[in-house]
C-alpha cells in the first residue's frame, strides 16, 4: 500500500508542478500593447547648425575682421574650406570661422539624415495619438493616417511580444511618387524588454523594396546613443556611418564619410551654443572652438565634452 500511496503523491505531485509550470506562461496571452520606442530612437537633434543664426552666418553675415562668406563658397570642397589646411580668416575678435565651417559639415550630413530619417521618423511619431487594437495573442496594431507633403498613405504599425522584447513593422498603403503601394513594409526593427536598446532598418519605397539604412540605437536616464549606417550598395552614400550621442545637453556627432574617406567630429552644447569641430581639411585638422557666443577661441587643454 504504502508503493501505491507513494506512487499516487508523485503523480499528483507531478501535475501540480505541471499546473504551475503552465501559469508560468500564461502571462505572453494577458500582455497588454507593448510600449512604442520613444521617437528620439529616430532622431538626430541637428537643429542648433539649421536655426535663423546659421542661415545669416552662412548667407554672407559678418564673420569678424570686416570678412563675410557667401553661401556659395561655403562646402567642403570650395576655397572657403580650403585654406592650405588652415583655419579660415584669422582668429580677431568676433570672428566665426570655426562655427560656420561647423555649419557647412553638418548641413552636409542633415542631407543624409533628413533624408533616411526624416519621413520615418515623422510617420512613427504620429502613432503615439492612435489606439492600438490586439491582433492575437502577441501582436497589436496601430493604424493611422501620414501626410508627406501632397501625399498620403494609410499606416499600419504592428508591434509583437518576442523572446526578450517586441519585434517591430510598418507597412504603407497609397500612392508615393506615382509607385501604388499596398501594405508595403517600409521599415521594421526591434526592441528590448524595458526598451533600452534596440534597432530600426529602412527600406527605399520609391523603388523595389531595399534596405537602405540600419539605425541601432541605445538609451539610458542619461544618454541617447544612435548609430546610422548606409546599408544599400546602390545607395550614393553607400557606408557612410554616422553616430549621434545626446548627454545632458551635450551633442556630439561622427561623421565616417566613405566617398571622401574622411572622418569628422561636431560637438556642441544645445544650452550654451558653445562647441568644436575636427575636420580633416580644416585647421590642419586639429580641433578648433567657438564660445557662447559662436567666436574663434583657442580650445582649452583641459576641455573634454567640447
């Protein structure tokens, strides 16, 4: 008897602990709608080299020392860049040559990240005013209505619970450029329980579905880390690598430009307007600092952040 006692415990044992190992999954079939990246997981805060300041500097404002710069000689590849590797007029009082040549660079590369960026980042944003709708068990979808310009197509963003966190896609439904579109996946990506990292991968849809760019990026209570990469071989920038970090107030960019086989770093403070560039052709390529007031300054040995 006491076998048959003892054999009848374990079973019932054993489908206690089954019952208990099956409440342990029962939580994937209550999850509610997964919480959405927060949009500055697509965003590249350049707006300090884009504001009305920027645009007068380099439309011909007084630079210092009586020199202006005219619009049209301010690129890279011009003379106002060029200088024999030196940095542009002389460092008198007032001058705003290492600023303005901060503008020209970063101008350039918002060319790139407006253009990968921009319209994703725009259309994501809007899901935060939809209501997502449960799909099944572990997908939810947000559909909602973008507005590019004259254009506008109907968005479905679908987010699923996965293994360590959510799986992300974004289809269009419209017309783009003349191309019809019909649930097409315009970029996709993922990220971790807790949304602290993860990724996004973009696709062209103004032509056969590519993926054109891959952004991974990071995020803590401190610090924002994007890392954008030119993924589509037939792409014009085609392996640029851009990182973007946002501290504080601090923002600093790195720019890997494979066309030129350059690298360049813009550092700069959103509060204080205060900053530094390291630019191959500029300044023999040594660092060189403006202060709060955007005017040449010698860089402070002992200044780190800018």
């Amino acid at each position: 008897m006491s076998i048959v006692r003892n054999t009848l415990f374990v079973s019932a044992l054993s489908l206690a602990l089954a019952a208990c190992g099956n409440e342990t999954t029962q939580p994937d079939a209550e999850r509610g709608a997964p919480e959405l990246p927060d949009p500055v997981t697509m965003q590249m805060d350049l707006g300090f080299f884009a504001d009305d300041a920027a645009r007068a500097v380099a439309g011909g404002a007084d630079l210092g020392d009586g020199a202006t710069l005219s619009g049209g000689a301010a690129h890279s590849g011009g003379a106002a860049l060029s200088g024999g590797g030196t940095a542009l007029g002389s460092a008198g009082a007032n001058a705003h040559w290492n600023w303005i040549a901060a503008v020209v660079h970063v101008t350039a590369l918002n060319l790139i990240v407006g253009e990968v960026l921009g319209p994703p980042s725009a259309a994501f944003h809007l899901a935060l005013t939809a209501e997502p709708e449960k799909v099944d068990r572990n997908t939810y979808l947000w559909e909602y209505v973008f507005d590019d310009g004259d254009e506008r197509v109907a968005v479905d963003l679908e987010g699923s619970w996965v293994s360590g966190g959510v799986d992300w896609s974004l289809y269009v439904t419209g017309i783009v450029d003349g191309r019809e579109l019909d649930h097409d996946l315009w970029y996709r990506g993922h990220s971790s329980q807790g949304g602290r990292t993860g990724y996004w991968i973009f696709s062209d849809l103004e032509a056969d579905p590519t993926d054109v760019a891959r952004l991974d990026w990071s995020r803590s209570l401190a610090e924002t880390e994007l890392s954008l990469s030119i993924i589509d071989s037939g792409h014009e920038d085609f392996g640029d690598h851009i990182a973007y970090s946002r501290t504080g107030t601090v923002r600093r960019v790195e720019w890997s430009d494979q066309s030129e086989e350059q690298l360049f770093f813009v550092t700069w403070d959103v509060v204080t307007g205060a900053g530094s560039l390291e630019v191959p052709e500029y300044n023999d390529g040594d660092r060189a600092c403006w202060n709060t007031e955007q005017e040449d300054i010698d860089c402070p040995d002992d200044e780190v952040s800018l």
